[in-house]
C-alpha cells in the first residue's frame, strides 16, 4: 500500500446512486430471491419475478474472513411493495455474531429493524444524514416506506459474515405495511 501524502486519486468514491473505482462487486437482489420473506406469498409469486427489489454495490478491499479488516457497501432499494408490505432487504444477523456495524442514510426514506436473538424489536427513521450503530448480536433488515429510492451507506468488518438462514426460517418479530396509505408495525 502507497503511503505517501496527498495521493489525489481516492480508492472509491460513492454517491447515493453507486460506488466506483476498484473493482466493484454488484448484487442484484429479484423478486425470485425473496419470495420467502413477504408475508403474503400469493401476492409475490403473481409479480415480475425479474422486477429488481434492491442492488448492493461491494467495496472488498481483503479477503472475505480478514480479521480486523472492514468493507463497505452502497444499498438502493426501488420504492414498492408486495401486497401490503414494503420493498425491504432479506435481513441478516452476523456469522460471527458479535461484529457490529455501521449504516447511514444517503437518499430517501425508510425504517432500519433491528431485533436480538430474543426477537426484540425495535426501528429507527433511516434517512438522509441519519447514522445507526448496529451492535453485534443484533439482526438488521431496511425497509422502504416512501415512494423513491432508498439507499444507504455500511461499512462493517470483513469477518462477519451473514447469516441468512435465521431470518429466512424464523423471519423478523416485526414487519412494515401500508394501510390506508400510511406505515404500520405489526407483530408476527
Ligand atoms: C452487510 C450489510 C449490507 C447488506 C445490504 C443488503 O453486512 O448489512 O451491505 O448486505 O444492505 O442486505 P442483505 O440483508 O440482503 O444482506
Ligand atoms: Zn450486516
């Protein structure tokens, strides 16, 4: 690594839209891919299954598993919903359970989730300027509630790794829905 003062190029750079400069990696995440964590299945598999939900651009600047590194990403998720509920991100708590992170509000407006493993819940307002220190141990899931993009900023250490499979099989104690046009929490 160059150490040297005054280095004009910057590793990457991001915006609300995305993230450039070394390579990036791109995740797309469909419909197809999260028909399991919508609450009303008929109304999932009755949409596009192509209609992208959300995209992730990566910045992995070590290995995967790299002890005291860190990585980052940009998340957009497309303003909608399925049935009732919310455009929103799978949600995962950390292999390595006690790895925290960070998320910031870049565009748009949305609620942050977080639950313990007891499947305590609670939510913040994610949005522009806002910052959220996600503790270790703690499952996190964005949703958007407005009617643009949201995305935000991550940055969290490279041996956390995600579990999915808790989320995927137990879900969240708390889902965001519309009705009569305005957000509600209701209790799983
Ligand atoms: C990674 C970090 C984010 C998410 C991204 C998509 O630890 O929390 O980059 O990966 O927001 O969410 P998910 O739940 O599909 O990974
Ligand atoms: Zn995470």
């Amino acid at each position: 690594m160059d150490f040297k003062y005054g280095n004009p190029t910057p590793e990457i750079v991001f915006d609300a839209k995305n993230l450039s400069g070394k390579p990036i990696e791109k995740i797309e995440r469909k419909i197809m891919d999260l028909n399991m964590i919508f609450k009303d299945k008929g109304a999932s598999e009755t949409m596009d299954q192509n209609q992208i939900v959300y995209e992730v651009d990566c910045y992995f600047p070590v290995e995967n598993d790299t002890e005291g590194g860190l990585f980052f990403g940009i998340t957009r998720i497309k303003p909608g919903k399925v049935g009732d509920e919310y455009f929103m991100t799978k949600g995962h708590f950390h292999s390595n359970r006690d790895r925290g992170e960070f998320y910031w509000g870049l565009e748009g407006e949305g609620q942050l989730l977080l639950m313990d493993e007891k499947r305590r819940a609670r939510t913040e307002v994610i949005k522009k300027g806002s910052v959220h220190y996600i503790p270790g141990y703690i499952a996190h899931r964005v949703v958007n509630t407005g009617d643009t993009e949201l995305s935000f900023g991550a940055c969290w250490p490279s041996d956390a790794g995600h579990d999915y499979a808790s989320i995927e099989e137990k879900g969240f104690s708390i889902r965001i829905v519309q009705k009569n046009g305005e957000q509600h929490i209701i209790k799983e």
